[in-house]
C-alpha cells in the first residue's frame, strides 16, 4: 500500500470516530434507569416491603389470638374444675391443687394481657388498617375482664375457707407456668376424652328444650323420636365414664331414645318406681354415642 492510501485510510478512520463515541455515549444514557422509573421502583419496593410486613403482623396476630384463646380456655376448665372440687372437705393434697390451679389461672390472666398490650403497641407503630384487629383486640380484653372479676371471687371464697392470701394471689414463674400449662392441657384431654353428656326428661319437656325432634307416624300417632342436631352441650349434665355407673331415674317407664347396645346397661326399679339406669359396660355404652337421652313417664 502506497503513502498516499494509507493516508485516506487514516484520514476516514478519524473521520468515524466522533460518531463511534456518540453512539457509545448515547447507548450508555439510555442503559441506565430514569429519574421517574428510579421513583417508581422505590415506591414498588416500598410497597412490597409495607405489604410484607402487613402480611407479618396479622399472622402473628392471628397465632397470638389463638393462645389468649386457648389461655381463656384453659381457665374456663379450671374453674369448672375448681367449683367442683372446692366442695365438701378438703384433704392436704386436694388444697395444694386448688392453690396449683389458682396460680395457673394468675399466670394465664397475666400471660394474656401482656400479649394483649404488646400487640396494641405493635399495632399503634403499624401502618397496617387495623379496625378488625383492634375489634378482636377489645373482645379479648373483655374476655379477660370477665375471667378476672371471676377469680376475684373465687379467691374471696377460697380465703373464706382459710386458704393463704398470698398462695392464691401467687405469680409463677415463667418456666413454672409453662410446665403447669402443659400438665392443665394433658389433664384436659384426658378429660374430653372420658367425658360423656345425658339428659333426662318427659316426652313434651325433652321437646321443649330442644334436644330431641319427631319424625314418622300418622296423625300424631307413632312417631320416633331422636336427637335433635341442634341441641348444644350446655344443655347436658357432663359425667366422667370411668366413673359414671348409675344415672338416677325418676318415674315409672323410662326409654333411651340415643343408641346404645342393649346388654351394656339396665333400667332398675325399685317397686313401682324407677331407681337409676346402671352402665354395666361403660366402653360399649358410650361406644356409639357419647350422648344419652332418657325419656322418662
């Protein structure tokens, strides 16, 4: 190649760079973000972030309302419990578990409301739209009102029965409390799962109350009676069938209108009057059905 084209040659080469760099520069302004689409991702991000933490608080909310629950709970069970084992004489061993339990439900009230006041806290600081949390919020706190004014009087029954003040208003210690949750909870299930519920009554009051519909017949006449799907366990006497053999029974005719097999029980008389229905096979008894209604005349 002679001089002369290489100097054409290297005079066309600068002639291209000024645009080889405007293109460089041009494509290095366009590859980077504007200043709205910088906003918009900020707020997207933000966004997100509010959403995530939302979505955090009423889950935990959620779990917190479950275990005040189960708290109010577990002491609506001890002070059943309470009220039927408080009667009569008490044994040394049966006073030391009054005092267990009443510290149990000190430490469970206690538990609750400071959860219940954490969350408040929580959901003061939130930007979170709170109004039916807070709603469940105050229906806890009545609850535990409620719970209070109870033990309150308890106690006050309890002190009149030379129980010590200061064991009754005892506070647990937090690993005292857990392992006494723990023993209430077992103790509880154990319960549910011994337990069984009857009724007894007239045709027209079993009717009345709702535990039992008529089906069938003709004109009034031969129509069968059952257990009605509406009828609500308040309505029953709760027993324990490990201890439950003999049902009292007023009258002179008595039927069972819930399903039980025949050779598992007897109705006993007494005269011409009924005495009690004894449960000779609790197992089998209560194998169908954990609920009995009696019809008696």
């Amino acid at each position: 190649m002679n001089l002369r084209m290489k100097w054409n040659a290297a005079h066309s080469a600068a002639k291209l760079l000024p645009s080889v760099f405007a293109l460089a520069f041009l494509g290095a302004c366009q590859s980077g973000p504007t200043e709205g689409e910088m906003a918009a991702r900020s707020e997207a991000d933000q966004l997100k972030n509010e959403l995530a933490s939302r979505d955090s608080l009423i889950g935990e909310m959620a779990l917190s309302f479950d275990d005040i629950e189960k708290n109010i709970a577990l002491m609506d069970d001890r002070e059943r419990m309470l009220g039927e084992s408080a009667e009569g004489e008490l044994n040394m061993d049966q006073r030391q578990k009054i005092v267990r339990d009443v510290q149990l439900m000190n430490g469970l009230l206690k538990e609750s409301r400071e959860r219940i006041a954490d969350l408040t806290k929580r959901l003061d600081k939130s930007k979170v739209e709170t109004g039916g949390l807070r709603k469940k919020l105050k229906e806890l706190d009545l609850m535990l009102a409620t719970r209070d004014s109870s033990i309150t009087n308890m106690k006050e029954e309890l002190l009149a029965r030379d129980f010590q003040i200061g064991q009754v208003n005892e506070q647990l210690s937090a690993i005292e409390l857990e392992m006494a949750k723990r023993e209430a909870m077992i103790e509880q299930q154990t319960t549910q799962m011994n337990s069984a519920w009857y009724a007894i009554g007239t045709s027209k009051d079993l009717e009345e109350r709702g535990l039992v519909t008529k089906s069938g017949g003709f004109i009034g006449i031969g129509k069968h009676s059952t257990l009605s799907e509406e009828a609500t366990v308040n309505q029953f006497n709760q027993v324990d069938v490990r201890l439950a053999n003999r049902i009292p029974l007023t009258g002179k005719k008595a039927k069972l209108i819930t399903e039980h097999p025949a050779n598992s029980f007897a109705i006993v008389e007494e005269g011409e009057q009924l005495a009690y229905l004894e449960i000779k096979d609790p197992s089998a008894f209560w194998r169908l059905s954990k609920y009995m209604v009696v019809e008696v005349k």
